[in-house]
C-alpha cells in the first residue's frame, strides 16, 4: 500500500524518494511487501504527497487509477472471487492483511446498507475523520472496482461501458439493482440458500438491508419467496 502510494505519487511528479523520507519512512522496507508500516506514517506520506501533487484528491485518484491487486495480496485474492459479491466478502475478510485500522475487532469493517431505497457502502472504522484519506482510497476502489470488473467481462472500457449503458437509458447501479434482484429470487426459489446466505451472495453485508432491497423489489420477504419455492 505504501509503496503503491509512493509510486503512484511519482507518476504525477513528485519525488518519491523524498516524499517517504519526509514521511519518516525507510524506502529499504519497501523492498518486502510483507513489511509493515505505521498508520501514521502512511497518514503522513499521504499528506506529503497531497501537497507535492498540488491535489487534495489524491487519495480519490489513488484509489481510482491503482487497482487493489496492483498493491496488495487482498487485492489478488478479490480479483480470483466469482464475481463481484464474493469479493466484497473477501475483502472484509483479509482486509486486515492490507491495512490495519483502529476498529480491528469490528466485523465487519464496512458494510452494504440499504437507506430510503439507496445503497450504501459504510465504513465501520471508529474515527473516519481522523484519516479520511482511507476512507477516500477505499471507496474510490469499491466504486470503480466492479465497474472494471464489469467492462472486463464484456470486453470494453469502463468509459465504453457508461457510455453504452446512457445510449440504453440506463445506468450501471440500475443494472446491478436489477441483477441482485434476480439472483436472490433464483438462490430463494431453489432453496439452495437460506435467506442470510442468499443476502451476502448477492452483495450486502447486512441481512436486514438485504430484506429491505427484497421487499422494494418484490413487495415480498424472502422468507415468503423461499417458503413458496421449496414448497
């Protein structure tokens, strides 16, 4: 994460060298990805590089241009899940592995909850605005991540894929709306899957989002869809 960081910093012209002494951090421990580093001192390279780019979104841009499996281990173990549910989990499972935060024994540490018919991807972490750039990093992955994914899989861009999805009137959380409320119609109805199990293989963290989604889509619980199927 650090070196991707430094790296990344570089590209937009600053000197990395300089920018992970300033940090306090020595550049030879960057040669080990197993090394680790303190959260300050990544706090403070973030900073550092902030002011040396001149962009106060860097870590906006960081987490958009760098793919996760470009920097870190999670990053590879997300990219080999099925599909972009799985991953999320994953990612809440050896999240730690990359980044340690202050809230090591919430579980999860972010999570897909569903508010006045939106969904939104929370990061549990205890003083967020201690070190928003975290925060900033992570959701920029998380958002451009699936979309990537996605355009991948279809073989385009993730700006062909936009466009492409407007000249259909459409919009890719549409898309994936309408997807997550097929696949938990098709896990509910086989009775392969109990409700809980069906809400975290289409994506949410949370049960209850996922009964409220359910409920938006179908004016049903997934209990009573479930029920029906196996019956």
């Amino acid at each position: 994460m650090v070196a991707g960081l430094a790296n990344f910093a570089a590209s937009k012209g600053a000197d990395a060298a300089r920018l992970l002494v300033g940090a306090g951090i020595d550049g030879a421990l960057l040669d080990d990805p197993d090394n680790r580093v303190s959260a300050s001192a990544y706090a403070a390279l973030m900073r550092a590089a902030q002011r040396a780019c001149a962009d106060p979104g860097l870590a906006l841009h960081y987490g958009e241009a760098v793919d996760m499996s470009d920097v870190s281990i999670v990053g590879l173990i997300m990219n080999a899940s099925e599909n972009m549910g799985e991953a999320f989990l994953q990612l809440n499972r050896f999240g730690r592995l990359a980044l340690e935060t202050e809230n090591a024994s919430a579980d999860p540490r972010f999570a897909l909850i569903e508010r006045d018919g939106s969904l939104w991807l929370v990061d549990n972490r205890i003083d967020p605005n201690a070190f928003p750039e975290i925060t900033e990093t992570a959701f920029a992955r998380l958002t451009c991540g699936p979309r990537n994914f996605l355009a991948a899989k279809l073989g385009f861009s993730r700006q062909t894929l936009f466009r492409r999805l407007r000249a259909e009137e459409t919009s890719y959380e549409n898309v994936l709306d309408a997807l997550r409320h097929r696949m938990a119609e098709l896990y509910l109805r086989s009775g392969k899957a109990s409700v809980n199990e069906t809400a975290y293989l289409v994506g949410f963290s949370d049960p209850a989002s996922f009964s409220r989604a359910f409920k938006r889509w179908t004016g049903k619980t997934p209990s009573e869809v479930r029920g029906r199927g196996r019956s």
